[in-house]
C-alpha cells in the first residue's frame, strides 16, 4: 500500500520522488522508519576523519559542491531553518584517503546513519565510496512542493552498501558518429548518477579516426572532415576528459580497436593497412597490414600515446587499455598477395596466426608501460597469447563468460544482453512493441543465469558494460538512446537485481526525473506528467549544446 501511493502521488504531481523505496540502483542492506525530517539547505559537510590531506579534502569538497547543486535544485525553496529542528550536518568519516582510482581494487563500500535531527553520519571506505554515499543521499533527500522544504522521509534510515561488481561501465562510440566533449562529459555525469564507475570510449574504426596522437598526428585525417574539421579529439582535450572523470569516481579508458576494424586508419597512414577490394566493398573489412614495414611502428606509437594520454599517476597508479580484438575480416588478407608472402617467411600458416601476431606486438607495449590490456571475447576463444590478469569483455556469446571465469586466468566482464543499439537484446529474443521496454531485458540479464556456477568462478566476473555502437546515434539523441535503459545494467552490477517487476517500473519512472532534473535527456518509459524541476534540467541540457558553439 506504502508504495503504491507514493508512486501514485508521483504521477499525479510529477515529483520525482527520492524516498527510500525509490533508490536506484537499489542498496545492499536498508533499515528505514516512518519519520520525516527537515533538512536544511545550508546543509554543510564536516569531514570527521580521512581529510588531512589537501588533495583528499579537495577532492571530497568538490563532490560535495555538487552533491548540493544536485540535491538543493529549487531556489526558492524555504531556506528559514534557524528556528527549525532541520539536519544541518553530514559527518564524514574515510577509512581510507586513497585517490587510486582503479575500479578492480578501490574501496567502494559506504554506510549512511541518520538517526536524529543532529547530523547524517557517512563512512567511506575511499574518497570515491563517499561520493556514492552522497548520490544515495541526493536520492534520499526530497523536495516537498506542500512545504516548499527539503525532507528525508522514512527516517531514521541506515544503510550499508557496496557494489557486487567493482566495474560497473558504459561503451561510447565515437568513431560512427563523433561526439562532442561536452556530449561525453554529459555521460559522465549520468554514470555518476547510476554509480557506475567506468566510461569506455570506443575511439576510432573502420569509419574515422578521430584521436589527434602526438607521435602519428596525421592518423587524424581520418577524423570526418579531416584533421582540420573540428571532429578530432586532443591529447589536451583527452587528459582534462580523464581529470573530469576521476573527479566523480569515472575511471575513462580508451579503446584502440586492432587488427580489424582498421579503416579509419587508411586516411593518414594507408601505408598500414591491407589494400584490398573487399574492403572497398565493406569498410568493415579493412584490417591492419602486417607485411608493411611501418605498421608496427606505427600501431605501437598509437598505443602508446594513448596509454600516456589516458592513464594519468594523478588519477591511478593502474593502467588500462582496450585493445579490440573482435571481428577480424580476413577477406583483405587473404586477397592480398603481399601478406601471403609476408606469412611464408614468417612461418605463419593461419589468419589467426596473424592476428597472434599483432597481440604479441600489442603486449609489447603493455608490458613497457606495465599496462593492462582489455579485449573483446574473440581474443580469449582464439587462444591469443594473452597476459594473466588481462580482462576479456564478452559481447556476443554469453557463455563465454563462464568459460572465462573458469579459466582462471583473465579478470572477465559482460556485455551480452545490454547492447543498447540492439532492437532485440535478450537472449532468448523476447521483443517489445516499444523499443525502450528492452530496459526489461537488461534486468533480466543476470550474469550467472547459464551454466554452473562455482563461488571461485563468479570471483572472476569483474562486472560488465552497456554498449550504446552509433551507427544511429549523435550527440543529439544519445541520452535518450542510453538512458534510462542503462540504469537497468546498473542495477544488476550493483544490486543483485530480482529482474524486471512493475516495481522496478516505477522506481526507474522516479530515477529519471532525477536524471532528467540533473540535466540529462533521459527519455520517458511510460506515459507520465512533466518531473518536478524539469525545466532546470533542461536548461542545463541545452547548456551542455551551447559549450560546443
């Protein structure tokens, strides 16, 4: 009945309810009561211990700031609590002062205690663990359009939380369609939003190559329109992208996808990849030519940049990098006579001998910058030689992943089911009159449904990533391709997620107003009235387009 006339009341007034049976993605342990209290939007922040560090207090003041532009949205609320018995504080303890940001090793467990008008007590086990505990609190704290205050309803409330995955993450893809800073920095803040922790950009492919890299500046003339058409990204414009991530707990990787998907590269260094017919006919085919002299020169120099470039010692001491790895097109190989030849002297009988070929230079590069190397599903079934404790990101055949995990070897993610580009992304082909319903798909996507799963096993799933591939998307409908679906794949890699209910409906109809208000252009799942605030988030959507003009 309690949940049912809360969500009543939030269509009826269009208020984007942030109580505790509204919590996305949901928490580990909740305890709540049937109290209200009044919170002041003076709200401040004493951090108890864990902040002697300048950079640890700067880091937590920061999130901090905009966890109160977040929470406290309508200026003319009532701000006269001098008199009032409103929360006024939140004590803040770290366990730990760490700013490694490293989604495999960080701390990211929180506790919330608010038991009494005198302060919200937060332990973090990290800096970036408090930032989730300030998310939880945005959730928590609610505008009430009767009182015109800010309350925490169902107090007193504690909660403990931490995340059953530690890589929580979403793919962008800004080689099919480029997408501005702004437009990636806007994903950012939605990842925030849904406490997932990693933003994975697949950078370039067969369609362009957009990455401006110091050593191979003229790969860039694969960017659309060239590499003076303003569709390129700098080595500049990378590291603030990166700095702005790891300030909200989003680890930024980059991904070089090699040796296939290797057609962008041809605009600036056709030298290195293979000049064939097939892949005249189908971009898709070209693929990296390992008889060139200069490939893997050149192919090293960009993985190299790129790792410098996105893996910065003040944001981990841990270094990533997506290697790609999948759909290798062979049809350019084996119509050129150069790399037959080439293969002859070398000793290489098969394509996937070639292939091994570029993985063996690629760890090359990994291992010079004591980095790991992540790759797609193709790489672990192939037999690449791959290093111990490489992560394998499986997208097509689910039971990869098991297989994985078995192994024993490799850290292993999901993406399997949570292809947002997909019109039919479950498993067992389950369609929907309206494409946004497949939001239901992704929490029914539990990465431990197929097979037989041991504990040591399952501590070998790492987590997963949504995947939004833009053949179809821009910077001008990709939050409302990406969200609020991918809320879904964040609550199954937070909270064990109990699959699709009319429930879990309704708590994502009151998420994305919140999204919505936070600037993002989450699209509706369901007919509803406007969210409260919604015209503050869209001003501050519309300002997101406006810093690119």
């Amino acid at each position: 009945m309690k949940l049912t006339f809360v969500f009543a009341i939030a269509l009826l007034f269009s208020c984007c309810l942030a109580s505790v049976d509204n919590l996305w993605p949901a928490v580990k342990v909740l305890s709540s009561g049937d109290d209200t209290y009044t919170v002041s939007s003076d709200l401040t922040l004493d951090c108890v211990s864990g902040c002697e560090d300048a950079t640890v207090s700067s880091f937590i003041n920061d999130g901090f700031d905009r966890f109160t532009q977040t929470t406290f949205w309508n200026e003319s609320a009532y701000t006269n609590y001098l008199s009032e018995d409103a929360l006024p504080l939140i004590s803040l303890y770290l366990t730990d002062d760490s700013l490694d940001l490293d989604p495999l090793t960080m701390d990211q467990s929180y506790n919330i205690t608010c038991t009494s008008t005198d302060n919200i007590i937060v332990s973090a086990g990290s800096p970036f663990a408090a930032l989730y505990a300030f998310t939880t609190l945005t959730q928590l704290i609610e505008y009430d359009t009767s009182s015109n205050k800010y309350q925490l309803v169902g107090a007193p409330i504690i909660i403990v939380d931490e995340p059953r995955f530690p890589w929580r993450g979403l793919m962008i893809d800004t080689a099919r369609h480029f997408l501005p800073i702004s437009t990636i920095k806007r994903q950012i803040r939605a990842l925030v939003q849904n406490k997932l922790n990693v933003l994975h950009v697949h950078l370039v492919d067969a369609q362009s190559f957009p990455l401006v890299t110091p050593s191979v500046p003229e790969l860039a003339q694969g960017a659309y329109n060239g590499s003076n058409g303003g569709n390129t990204f700098t080595q500049d414009e990378m590291e603030d992208l990166v700095r702005y991530g790891f300030a909200r707990g989003v680890r930024v990787i980059p991904e070089i996808d090699v040796p296939g998907h290797s057609g962008g590269w041809r605009f600036g260094r056709p030298d290195v990849v293979t000049n064939c017919s097939c892949g005249e006919s189908n971009v898709n085919n070209y693929s990296l030519d390992p008889s060139s002299d200069t490939t893997i020169p050149v192919m090293s120099e960009v993985f190299s940049d790129t790792i410098d470039m996105f893996n910065l010692d003040d944001v981990s001491s841990k270094s990533y990098i997506h290697c790609g790895g999948d759909e290798v097109a062979t049809c350019c190989w084996n119509g050129s006579d150069a790399v037959k030849e080439w293969m002859a002297e070398e000793g290489i009988s098969s394509y996937n001998g070639v292939t091994e070929y570029f993985t063996e230079n690629i760890n090359d590069v990994l291992n010079d910058h004591d980095a790991s190397g992540i790759f797609w599903e193709e790489a672990f079934s192939n037999g690449m030689p791959l290093a111990e404790g490489d992560i394998i990101q499986v997208w097509s055949d689910k039971s990869v992943l098991s297989q994985c995990a078995k192994d024993g070897s490799f850290n292993c993610l999901l993406s399997t089911g949570w292809y947002l580009d997909q019109q039919i992304p479950s498993l067992d082909g389950t369609t929907h009159y309206e494409w946004k319903d497949t939001y239901q798909d992704f929490l029914n996507n539990e990465p431990f449904s197929d097979g037989t799963w041991t504990s040591a096993m399952m501590e070998n799933v790492k987590g997963g990533e949504a995947c939004m591939w833009s053949e179809q998307v821009n910077q001008h409908d990709i939050d409302a391709r990406v969200w609020p679906r991918a809320c879904a794949t964040a609550d199954v890699l937070w909270a064990q997620s109990s699959g699709y209910s009319t429930t879990a409906k309704d708590r994502l109809i009151g998420h994305r107003c919140r999204m919505v208000r936070g600037g993002i252009g989450a699209g509706p799942i369901a007919p509803d009235a406007p969210c409260e605030g919604e015209d503050v988030g869209t001003k501050a959507w519309a300002q997101s387009f406006l810093e690119d003009l």
